[in-house]
C-alpha cells in the first residue's frame, strides 16, 4: 500500500471535516435559533445577566409602577398581575410585576417620587412569609435595616416611596394577613407614604376576590389623584403573541408536550429538583385505607433515592398534577380548538418584564392539560374581560351583568363552583367562543400549581421513600348538576387503579394522561418536590407530645409516632406520645388502625390512642370533645412535662375549636381567667410548643 506523505494527510483531513459540516449544518451546528422558545432549563427561566437592581430595571424597561408580589400558591401573583394589567389598560400606567426573590431592597431609599410600588403578599402558615418573600420581609422588618444612603429608621430614608399594599390571607390561622400588616407598618416606619388603604382579603370566609374587587375601586381613584392619571376606555391589550406553527409537528423533538423545562424535554432530568423543577419519581406502592366504597382515601410510597432530594420528618410533599381529559376536552371545545388541540403553537412575551408561564413551542392541548388551572375557581373581573370577545350581543350582555352584578355572580358562578369552560358553556352552549384571543386566557386563567401533601413517613426510618395520605376530593353541590373533584387527588387514584391492573382507570368519570408527556412518567411515576416544613418533633425524643389529628390530618402524626417508635425500639427513652384521632366510623375510614398496634408494642406504657368516631352515637363526638375529656392530664403534660402540642387538619373549624377548648382547660385546671389562658395559649405558639399544620 502507498504511504501517505504529510500533505496528503492534511488535504484529506481538511475535506473530512468540510464534509462532515456539510452533512450535519442545521443538526448539531448553525441552527436556526426559535425566536419564540422559552428559556426553561435547568428548573426555571436563567437569570443570567439580569439585574437584581429595581430601579435599573424600571429604568431599562421605561416603566413608572411595580407590582411585587409575595405567592405560595400563585394567587397573590395573580393579582399582582391582575393589578398591573388594570393599571395599564385603564390609566396608562407602565407597569411591569416582579417577584420579590428576583430582587434587591437596598436602594430603594432612591425610588423615584414619580413611581409607585405596589406589594401584593400573602400570608402563609403561621403568619410567615411565602418562600419568594423571605428576604424582602427579613430584610425589610429587620431592626437594623440599613440602605444605601446609610440611613436608618430615625432618618426616614424611604420618604420618596410611594406604595400601595393588598394582602391575602385567612381568618381561620391566628396571624390573619400578618405579612401585609407587618410590611405595610415597616415601611411606613421608614418613611414611606401609603396610596390607599392596606387591602386584605379573607380565603377564610370565601371573600378574597369580592375583597379585592372592594378595595381597588377606591385605591384607584386616590393613586388617580395623587399621580395625576386620567382613566380612559379600558382594551384588551395582550401581554403575549400566540402564533400558530405550520412549520413544526407535535412530534418534533423540540416541541414541548408538558415537560416542564428543557431537561424534562431532553429526557434527562437533573436536580436541585424544586418548585421549578420536579422530580418525576416512581411510585413504589398505592393502597386504599378506607373500607367504604363510596368513598376514597390513599396511601401511596413514594421512591427518592438516587434524586439527592430529602426531607425530615413533618415536611410536605408537593405533587404536580395533570388536568383531567374531560376539563381539558371541555376547555378546548368551547373554545373552538378541538380541531387544533395538537397545533402547535409559540408563545412571546410582548413586554420585556413578562414571563410567559410554560415553556414552548408547545400545543394548545399540552398547554391546557399540563400548565393552565382549568378547573380552578373564576373571577368577575376575568368574565367582564371577555364579554367583548362574547359570540353574539345576547352572550355579550349575560357576560357583562355576570361581571358587574356580585349577588347575580354568586348565585350563577360562585355558588356552583363553575370553571371557566362550565360558565362560558351556561352563557352560551350553542356556539363556540373562537373570538376569545388564547393570550387572554392565557394571562386570565392561573397557572397549575402543585399540591401539598403532609408527608406522613418518618425520615428516620425510611429516608429514601415518601408516604403520602390523601382523602380524594369528589364533592355533590347542593342545586349543582355536576360533581366537584379534587385534580390532583382523583389523578393519585387514576395512578393507583392503573397500577392494581386498571387498564383505563376513570375515577368519577375522569381519565388523565397517565403516562405523561411522550410516555416519560410510564411504569407508574409522578412529577414531585419537597418543601421543608417548622412542624417538627422535639429534638428530644424524651419530652411528651399530644397530636390532635383527625382524618388525614394524622398523616403527619403518623410519621412522627413511626420515628418515635424506632426510637424506643433502638432503646432511646421516648416520652408521652398522645394521639388524638377521628373519623365518621372504625368500620370505615379509621386510617391505619392496625399499624398504630405495631406501634404500640414499641412504645409500650408511653403510648395513647384517644378515637372519637363521630358518627357511632346519637350525638357527634369530635376530637376537642376528646380532649376535654381528658383535660387533667393533657393539662400535667402540657404545664408540668412542658408536652408539645400538635394540631393538624381542618382550619376552619376543628383547629379553632381545639385552640378554644385548650384555652378553656389551662382556665379550669390552672385556675386562671379566661383572657389569661388565651394568652397562655398564645405564649405557647409563639415558643413553638403549640404547633399547627392546617389548611381551610
């Protein structure tokens, strides 16, 4: 064979390489950039190179309001964004919304005098921050707040701020809206003039948005006056630009079909797995617990080994849950797009500080069933936005009355529990509603939001495995045609009748993508996160505990007397563990009856189970009645053996009744009034020993 001299060898490696970039252009080199992507990788949208700066941002983006907002849920980013549409479209306000954690708080002893702040924040839990507002409210409330100017409190140094406040919380958890009380006293603490009066709507009582709706009449007419703003004829001005993609597939690879970001996408998941970011993660176990057929309630175990997420016992999983196939056929066909449900479709922000909320290219059906609350409740003011896109004048004026007219709302809406696809079906079912432009629903309906789960597994004894305790949700509205149901809850038994040999599960008539976007969750797997949690056991395995946990709320409780009963069982001294627990009847929804036996014969004398089955006597018997019963020795453990005191379950009535039946023993057995056992009471959550995990 020839020998190749040098320079051959060089000719022919250069046409190697020319040729191999002839045939792989436009797949692994110079490919066409889509202007429309996303920038969902690794979890959430990159910050890169954005500033942290508000003022810069403002100035950037030439913007003269801000709506903050402080979200646990998504509501209070909703209107935050409701807010800065308003101001938009009816007084020429440039507004932008930001999320606190995007940002800094140092300068803001520099905000211009011709802008204004708005702060839209929830209060969650125990009168806590929301996570995304943590350091804005530490920062902000912190004794020794300091600014750029180097001014402190006495110097007034936010004196050119102008802001407006709205808070969301429940009056059923003792620091009712506390975020927005506390932020709002800081800053004009610091100098800062408020527009307005601090809003605050109640979840408890039903009336945030009839809150909302109440309080930003008037906070509009005094910023109009302050800032000179004349209201004029609101339109309909999109946020997004929609476009329809006739050069892409639904199966094109780089078309998002519900994967939540670009890994998900590329078939390679990687942490930190987080809210923005889930971990899809086999279910190695799913059971009924209830004996009852008409009702439901599930226990499932969760693998997370190999994923670095972990949790401690009393944290919360979060599971992210699919849309139902009948809310999305719903949703798309009164809409018009059954045609077009696999279209696909791109998504651009029209302003710079807009984010659109799911990744794309993607499909009208995988935005609808993955990413958009479909079946969440409605608003007035969203149905009033879309009476001019209505299919006739008959349509539009029933659209216009629903929206202006609160007690004719809540008879019609409210009260049934109607998603928007139900109420646009009841104004008009004869026609589709094409006219509705996709960005407005879009930026009208929330996006999907995980659910949270009291983890009921201890950490201890199984690090690497979840278990979840879930009731599911399937509620008769009296006067209502339809039965309201839980999504994520029914999408958990969907799971679990497919894994016991289903082979087309459909709870109450409801069917999910149970596989998941291009079959990625297949062998039974479920998008999840861990959020950590304050409601913990004492360090000190020795010192008593007293759990009031009725129907799923022992879930928890559960968790905890698994880890104390290894404890005991490794031979550590555990102390009192007292639970509370009820249910309707012990032959039908007594929630792990026979583990708490195995659990006994660990903790011997230390452990108590105290049942009240409300349903087994001629007059209901309920957990607080149980604990009064018990009043002399739940007083010892609490005021001689400094007993910590667990409540979880139902906010609105069984934990208040707890927290008033508490105070009425400490009154009794201590022999004190009954304004001072509330104080004591009070003492007793604010040192941690009176602990809560409740939800309305």
């Amino acid at each position: 064979m020839a020998q190749l001299d040098t320079l051959d060898v060089v000719v022919l490696a250069v046409l190697l390489a020319a040729s191999v970039a002839y045939f792989t252009k436009g797949t692994y080199w110079a490919v066409p950039k889509d202007p429309y992507a996303g920038a969902y990788a690794n979890g959430h949208a990159s910050k890169a190179g954005k500033t942290r700066n508000i003022l810069e941002k403002l100035e950037e983006t030439d913007k003269n309001c801000v709506v903050f907002y402080g979200s646990q849920t998504g509501t209070a980013e909703d209107y935050a964004s409701r807010i800065a549409k308003e101001g938009s479209s009816r007084f020429g306000l440039k507004t932008m919304v930001a999320d606190l954690e995007d940002y800094d708080y140092e300068n803001l002893d520099t905000f211009p005098e011709d802008k204004i702040a708005v702060f839209v924040l929830a209060t969650y839990g125990e009168g806590e921050p929301t996570d995304n507002a943590v350091d804005f409210y530490e920062f902000i409330t912190g004794e020794s707040v300091s600014f750029s100017g180097g001014g402190g409190v006495d110097e007034k140094p936010l004196s050119n701020l102008k802001f407006i406040a709205f808070g969301l919380g429940n009056n059923t958890y003792e620091h009712y809206n506390s975020m927005v009380r506390r932020v709002n006293a800081a800053l004009v603490k610091l100098g800062a003039s408020r527009i307005g009066e601090p809003g605050e709507g109640d979840d408890g009582a039903g009336t945030m948005e009839e809150d909302f709706l109440a309080w930003k009449e008037p906070m509009w007419t005094e910023l109009s006056e302050k800032m000179a703003l004349e209201e004029r004829e609101a339109v309909y001005e999109p946020t997004f630009n929609v476009t329809e993609r006739e050069d892409l597939d639904a199966e094109a690879d780089e078309v998002y079909l519900g994967e939540p970001n670009k890994n998900h996408l590329e078939g390679t998941q990687k942490g930190p797995y987080n809210a923005h970011n889930p971990y899809i993660a086999p279910i190695v176990e799913s059971r009924e617990i209830f004996t009852v057929q008409n009702r439901n309630c599930l226990h499932m175990e969760i693998d997370i080994s190999g994923s670095n997420l972990s949790y401690q016992t009393g944290d919360h999983i979060a599971v992210w849950p699919t849309n139902s196939g009948k809310e999305v056929d719903r949703f798309v066909d009164v809409l018009g797009k059954s045609e077009k449900r696999h279209t696909v479709i791109s998504v651009k922000a029209l302003d710079p500080t807009a984010r659109v909320p799911f990744p794309t290219p993607t499909t009208y059906d995988a935005a609808v069933r993955y990413h958009m609350e479909v079946s969440g409740p409605v608003s007035r003011q969203f149905v009033s936005s879309l009476a001019p896109f209505a299919p006739d004048e008959r349509s539009k004026a029933e659209m216009t009355k629903l929206g202006n007219d609160k007690d004719y709302f809540q008879d019609k809406v409210s009260s049934q529990f109607l998603n928007i696809a139900q109420v646009l079906a009841m104004v008009d079912s004869s026609n589709k509603w094409t006219n509705i432009p996709f960005s407005l629903m879009i930026e009208g309906i929330n996006k999907i939001q995980p659910r949270y789960y009291s983890i009921s597994s201890s950490s201890l004894v199984q690090k690497d495995k979840i278990s979840i305790t879930a009731v599911v949700e399937s509620v008769q509205i009296p006067g209502a045609e339809h039965v309201v149901k839980g999504v994520t809850t029914n999408y958990l038994l969907a799971l679990k009748q497919m894994q016991h040999g289903e082979p087309h599960p459909d709870p109450h008539g409801l069917t999910y993508a149970i596989t998941g976007p291009r079959n990625k969750y297949d062998g039974f797997h479920v998008p999840v996160h861990i959020r950590h949690s304050n409601f913990k056991l004492p360090s000190d395995p020795s010192k008593p505990i007293i759990m009031i946990g009725p129907g799923s709320g022992v879930a928890p409780f559960r968790g905890f007397v698994q880890e104390r009963a290894a404890q005991a069982k490794a031979g550590d001294k555990v102390g009192k563990t007292v639970l509370f627990f009820g249910c309707r009847n012990r032959k039908e929804d007594f929630l792990y009856e026979h583990e708490w036996d195995k659990f006994a014969a660990d903790l011997g004398q230390s452990w108590e189970l105290i049942t009240a089955f409300s349903r087994e006597q001629t007059g209901k018997m309920y957990v607080q009645h149980r604990l009064k019963e018990r009043a002399v020795e739940m007083n010892d453990l609490l005021q001689n053996h400094k007993a910590n005191f667990y409540v979880c379950g139902d906010a609105a009535n069984m934990a208040r009744e707890v927290s008033v039946v508490l105070a009425q023993i400490i009154s009794e057995q201590r022999g004190v009034s009954a304004e001072k056992a509330e104080g004591i009471v009070k003492a007793m959550r604010s040192s941690n020993q009176y602990q809560e995990d409740v939800w309305s």
